[in-house]
C-alpha cells in the first residue's frame, strides 16, 4: 500500500512531524509537572547570577594568630566570633583537644581543600591533638585537618564532615558548622538532624492537594511513557530502513545491465591437514601487568622481611659454627654471601626508586620487579640453609633413635639398586647400550653413594659411642642424605623405561601421521619444487623410524618431519586463499554505468562511502585522543604515587628519628604526619 504522505530522502515527512509533536507534548507535561510541584513558574531570576560577582584571587596558607578563629573571609560577625573562640577552648579544657577554624574566600596554592589544611597546620606546627577546619565559603570546599596518629579515627572524621559539618556549610551556617564540629570531637556521633530545608520540604509534603497527586501521576507513568515512545521510533525507523533498503535493490536489478565478465575458475578444494599436523594455536595473551602502586607495596614489604632474615641467618651461622665447627658450615656461609649480595643490590634499586632523578614507567616496573626477585633468591637461599641446621639439631637432640632410623633408609636405598640393574639389563637386551649408557652411570653413583653412607653410619655410631653428640648428628645426616641420593640414581632407571616405551608407541602414530602428509602433498599441483623433495624425505624418515632401535631418536626425527611439510603445505593454503581474495576483489568491481539511474546509484553509494570514512576517521581520532589522555593521566598517577612514596620515606624518617628521642607528654610540634588515607572533606 503506497503512503500517501509527502517522502524527503526516502522517508514520510508525517513522520517526523508527529515525533516534534510528541516531544513538544512530553515538554509541556514536564513544565506543568515541575510548576505544580514548586509552586513557582520558571524564569530567569530563578537562578543565582553568580557571574555577577568576581571571583577572590584566594589565599595561601596562612599562620594562626593567637585566636582560635581565623575569618578572612568576613562572613562572621563579632559575637559568632567570639562564641566560637568560647566553645574551642572549653573543648580544649575538657577533651584536651584544640580545634581552630579558619574561613577564606578561596584555596590557593595548593587549591585543593585537604592539601591547604595540611599545610597550615604544618606550617602553624600542630601537634598530635590538635585539630583545624578549613573553610572556603566562595569555593564551597573544605576539610578538617587531623594528624595521622591522633586518637580520633579516619572513619569517625568522615562522618562529622558527611553528617554534622557538611549540612551546616549547606544552609550557610559558618557558626553551627563550627559548633558541630566540636561536638562531633567531644560526643558519640549523634543522629542526622533535620535542617531548615528538609524540615520545611516535609511541612510542605503534609499538604496533599489535586495538582500534586496529578503531577506525580504524571511523573509516574512519563517514564513508561519515554519507553515506549521510543519502541514505536525504533520500530519504524527500521520498517521505513527496510523499505528503503528493498527499493534500491530493485532499483539496481532493474536499470543496472551487468556487463559480461569472465567465468572464473573454480577454486581448487580446501586441503584437510590430520589433526596432530595442524599449527598449534597461537599463544595465549599475555597476563595483565599488575599496578605499579601494588609492586611498590610488595617490593617494600619484601625488603624489611629479607632484611630481618639475612640479620637472623647471620646469627645462626655462627651458632652453627661454634657446634658443629666451621667444615660443616660451608655452604651456609656462601648461601648467606649470596644473600647479602642480593640484598645490597634491592637496596640500590630502591634508592634509584626513591631519589629525585625522575624515572620512567619501564624503569620503574622493571627495578620493582628485579627487587621483588632479588629478595624472593636470598629469601630461599637463607631458609634452605637454617631448615638443614635446625633438621641437624633435632637429629641432634635424638641420635640414638634416628640413627636405627638412618640405617634402615640405608639398607632400603640398597634392596633398589640390584633390582634396577636388573631392569637395566632388559633395557639393554631390547634397546641397546648407546640408549641407557647414563643410566648405567647412575647406577654404579648410586652403589658409591650406599658405600659412603655405610662408612658414615660407622662415624655416627662412633661419635655416639663416645658422647660426642654434634658429630653423630652431622655423619647421620650425610648418610640419609647419601641414601636419598642413591634411591634417586636408582629410579632414573624405571624413569628411562617409561620414556622409552611411550616413544615407541607415539612412533607408530606419528608415522601414520606423517604418511597422511606424504600422501596430501603428493596430490598439490602447486609448488612441486618444494613439496616433492621434501615428501620423499618423509618417506625415507617412515622407513627409518621402523628399524631404529632408538625410538627417542625415531620419534624426533619424525616430528621434525612432520612440521617441514606441514609448513610447506599451509604455505600453498595461504597463496590459494590469496588468490581468491584477488579474483572475489575484481569480481566485485564495479561496472561502468550504462543508465543515468546506474549513474545516480553509484554517485549515492560514493557519497555514503565517503560520509562512513569520514566518520571512521573521526572515531579513530577520538580514540586517539582517548588514548592520549589515558597516558596523560597514567604519568600524572605515576608521579603522584612516586611523590607519596618519597613522602612516606620522609615520614619513617622522622618517625624513627622520633622514636630516639625522649618522649613529652605535652602536645609539641611534631605530630608524626597530617592527613588521612581515605577521602575526606567535600563541597557544600
């Protein structure tokens, strides 16, 4: 059925005039919805002109005077004033906390509400129980500053700014934020009162009358309203894109003559490789790089507990020198080397973190990292060492006992040693003596071993005849560890026969896999010169594989095999499909217009061509610019982490320089740090 409204660009005119209709009418019910519920039309001088009046240049972080209420920005009068100067000292007389306020037009240097207050109060010298409220009544910003190690907690400050202070600045008053402050300091965190606004605002819903319950009804149902409002535009906008979309192909099939082309050739057929022959997939991405901030914390931590036990280890070599003697503590003096070595080049790499030489983003990962690894090595060198002593002293405190023990694991490790040369001579029979030459070596290193320890159960039993316990304990421990060495040496021979036999039975299947290759490549037309030689070299590698008594060897070199042809055949894939693509290319080309509507559909079809690059082109330059803010934003993170970092260095610096004075009971200037690790503060 053909429309009978007027059509421009292929689409109803009627249309979009009822869409403007019913946005208009969506307008009008807002308006009469917002009217009804304020109660006041909508104008100009609704709106606070707060351009009209200039913005202060604001100010710098100040030094307090002998008051406990600094207003430079003149918004308190002489009474509040000095109401407030009354309430902080009573605070300071019964909580022993002083609080002062300060209000200003505005931040500046630094503008942000935290790093101003910390920096008056550290410019002011205030101590670990004093406090202060920073208050820009133009920029709508503040915070109250508190030192790190004060008795009141980050979330207690948090909720007198959220529920006490914050709704006070909102309604303007400077006074009651002032004095809910010091209540929020003194008393347990009270209920959100009501404001003057929110009490009025439910005076003001007690009265129900018609225009209000008709503009919730109308409030209510706009948004079922949108919904389907836009179902229907969706709907018809893809009905009416249909539409189009079948007129111009018809248009096409009937004003455009195709012109006579060639018949392509029929593609050769797809070549099917085995499965076991396919390219293995290509490797999985790479895991996302953890955040520079989480290394920085690890690498520290790593640190302080390397550190620790380096300074242990040290300790108990001695120890274990002075009992044991010096020939016995050997390997641990050199792990320990190894360790303080490590250690000294982590504390390099972290003062190169540390130093005011900016670093980059590489630098800094990789130098975390290499500190992260550097302390993991001498972490396992040292532990490995003092497990062994403290093994030795427990063998130690139970010689007897644990050296019945050790004879028994000796006497064991033995039994094995003529059963695996047994096994060995099977192997032989079958396999022949080139295969298993290191396991026969193996084995004649595990009867030297059983040999040694037996001559260490002699010295133990020696050294425990004659009281001398340190020396029992150290010959029973080489001998268990000489047994445990030769039981070893002597399972490398069962080892070697599981390798052998399961090589033999993937020769088979690898040989059937390989024939399946041969017989492809035999069948290609294309690149003879390549696929022939190397067929017949598969050939001769089947034929081998079946009377070579290696199978290791048999199974290596068909795989090596296997991978040359199978690259050679998806070489010959990869120009077919090249190939195709260049014949389906000018398949598709366009052909030369015959008919001015030909003529029209092309020039239509260039232009959308042109309209869709041109958008691709502004899509790939704001994700450019995406990009580009990202990185921006990353090395500006950077460098805030790097300048808390040296901040948290400067603070364990005077902490601990601290911690070596005298301690004072008053409340000097030193207050450990300012600031909090949460947010807080926040704008009214």
């Amino acid at each position: 059925m053909t429309s009978l409204l007027p059509h421009r660009n292929g689409r109803p005119v009627g249309s979009s005039l009822t869409l403007m209709r019913t946005l208009v009418l969506i307008g009008l019910l807002l308006l009469t919805a917002y009217v009804t519920v304020t109660g006041s039309p909508l104008s100009a001088s609704a709106a606070p002109a707060e351009t009209d009046t200039p913005a202060s240049a604001g100010q710098v972080p100040l030094e307090l005077g002998t008051g406990r209420v600094a207003d430079l920005a003149g918004v308190l009068s002489a009474e509040q004033v000095t109401e407030i100067d009354a309430a902080s000292r009573k605070l300071s007389s019964d909580e022993h906390l002083d609080v002062w306020i300060v209000l200003v037009d505005r931040f500046a240097e630094p503008e942000d509400a935290q790093q101003w207050a910390d920096a008056v109060a550290e410019k002011n010298g205030l101590g670990p129980q004093q406090y202060l409220l920073a208050i820009a009544t133009e920029g709508r910003t503040f915070f109250l500053s508190a030192p790190s190690l004060g008795r009141v907690s980050d979330s207690r400050l948090l909720e007198i700014e959220r529920r006490l202070i914050a709704p006070q600045l909102t309604e303007g008053d400077f006074t009651g934020a002032a004095l809910a402050t010091f209540s929020g300091l003194s008393e347990p965190m009270p209920a959100p009162t009501p404001t003057a606004s929110t009490a009025t605002a439910t005076a003001d819903k007690t009265i129900i009358t018609p225009g209000i319950v008709v503009a919730v009804i109308i409030l209510v149902s706009l948004p079922f309203l949108l919904v389907a409002l836009l179902i229907w535009i969706l709907i018809r906008r893809r009905r009416a894109s249909r539409a189009l979309s079948a007129a111009r192909a018809a248009t096409v099939i009937t004003a455009t003559t195709p012109a006579p082309a060639q018949v392509p050739a029929p593609a050769p057929a797809p070549i099917r490789l085995p499965a076991s022959a396919q390219t293995p997939p290509a490797s999985a991405p790479p895991p996302v790089l953890r955040p520079i901030a989480d290394l920085g914390r690890d690498a520290d931590s790593a640190l302080v507990t390397t550190d620790d036990a380096v300074r242990m280890a040290d300790q108990d070599l001695g120890f274990a020198a002075a009992q044991y003697g010096d020939s016995s503590v050997g390997d641990f003096t050199e792990a320990l080397a190894r360790a303080k070595r490590n250690l000294a080049e982590a504390f390099t790499l972290k003062q190169k973190l540390t130093d005011e030489t900016p670093d980059t983003e590489q630098e800094i990962r990789e130098w975390t990292t290499r500190i992260l690894a550097l302390c993991a090595t001498a972490m396992a060198d040292v532990q490995a060492q003092q497990q062994g002593f403290a093994a030795l002293r427990r063998i130690e405190a139970d010689a007897g006992a644990l050296l019945a023990s050790a004879r028994e694991e000796v006497l064991l490790a033995e039994t094995r040693i003529p059963a695996a040369g047994a096994e060995l001579d099977r192997l032989r029979a079958r396999y022949g003596a080139s295969v298993l030459a290191e396991a026969g070596n193996n084995l004649s290193r595990a009867g030297a071993l059983i040999a040694a320890a037996h001559t260490e159960l002699e010295s133990a039993e020696s050294g425990t005849a004659r009281g001398d316990s340190a020396a029992a304990a150290l010959a029973i421990q080489r001998a268990q560890k000489a047994a445990g060495q030769a039981t070893t040496l002597a399972s490398t021979i069962s080892t070697r026969a599981g390798e052998l036999a399961e090589a033999a039975s993937r020769v088979l299947s690898q040989s059937m896999i390989l024939a399946q290759l041969i017989t492809i490549a035999r069948g290609i037309p294309e690149n003879v010169n390549v696929l022939t030689p190397l067929a017949s070299l598969a050939e001769q590698t089947v034929a081998l594989a079946r009377t070579d008594a290696n199978p290791l060897r048999a199974l290596d070199k068909l795989r090596e095999a296997s991978a040359a042809l199978t690259h050679a055949i998806e070489d010959v894939q990869r120009s077919r499909a090249e190939s195709a693509e260049a014949a389906a290319g000018f398949a598709a080309a366009p052909a030369v217009p015959t008919t001015p509507e030909d003529a029209k559909l092309q020039a239509r079809a260039a232009k959308d061509l042109a309209r869709a690059q041109k958008a691709e082109a502004r899509r790939a330059r704001i994700a450019r610019e995406n990009v580009a803010r990202a990185e921006r934003d990353q090395i500006r993170a950077i460098e805030r982490a790097r300048e808390l970092e040296r901040e948290q260095a400067r603070q364990r610096r005077a902490e601990r320089t601290e911690s070596r004075r005298p301690r004072d009971s008053g409340s000097g200037s030193s207050s450990g740090g300012r600031g909090r690790s949460g947010g807080g503060g926040g704008r009214f």
